[in-house]
C-alpha cells in the first residue's frame, strides 16, 4: 500500500494517524518532492475509476492559471490533463491511497481511508 502525501494537507495528516492506528503497512510518497511520472498518473487512474479531471484541484492558482476549468473533459484531451498534473503535481486530489487488491482511493475521509484497508 502506498499514500501519496503533501504533508502540509491535514486530511493527509489525518490518513497517516489513522493507517498507523490501525497497524497498516504503507509507504509514505510526498507527491510534491518525488513527482509522479505521467504513466503513473495514468496507472493510478485506472486503480482508482476515475478521469483526470475527477483528481484535479481546479482551485488552484497553477489551475486557475492554465484556464483549467474552461479545459474540456472528454478522451480528446485526456492526455493534456494528465501532463498539467505531471507538470503541476500540486494540481493532484490528496490524499490517495493504492490499495492491495490493485484498485486506489482518494482518501480524504475516514470512511475511504478504512475501505483501503479493506480491501
């Protein structure tokens, strides 16, 4: 299992504090620092269901810069989006968890932090 952190954030802090209460075995990736490649962007996508939109902080000030918000939201341009997060990791939902079973969650409750661990 791995968690892909900005330790500034504190529903990653709260994620880390309750892996460690339940006696998970993860790895930490501060996503900011050690930057995901844009296939791992992608592999992480899939893991998780979802589109690159779905997992980008359009309130952003990289966002807001770029026009995210006008960009459209269709396989077209699917890669555009995946290389703004790669460029802009700040850009990336935190936190996110991959669990065992292969599948990934976007883990900013308690709830999606257990069903990680559960699966």
């Amino acid at each position: 299992m791995e968690i892909w952190i900005n330790p500034a954030c504190s529903k990653c802090r709260s994620a880390l504090t309750l892996l460690d209460a339940e006696g998970a075995d993860y790895t930490v990736r501060r996503y900011l620092e050690d930057v995901p490649t844009e296939d791992e962007i992608r592999d992480v996508l899939t893991r998780l269901g979802l589109e690159p939109w779905d997992i980008t902080r359009t309130q952003e000030t990289d966002a807001k810069e770029l026009g995210m918000k006008a960009w459209a939201r269709d396989e077209a341009n699917r890669d555009r989006w995946v290389r703004a997060l790669a460029e802009h990791p700040k850009l990336i939902q935190r936190p996110i968890i991959t669990a065992e079973d292969g599948t990934a969650v976007v883990a900013r409750t308690d709830e999606a932090v257990r069903d990680a661990l559960s699966r």
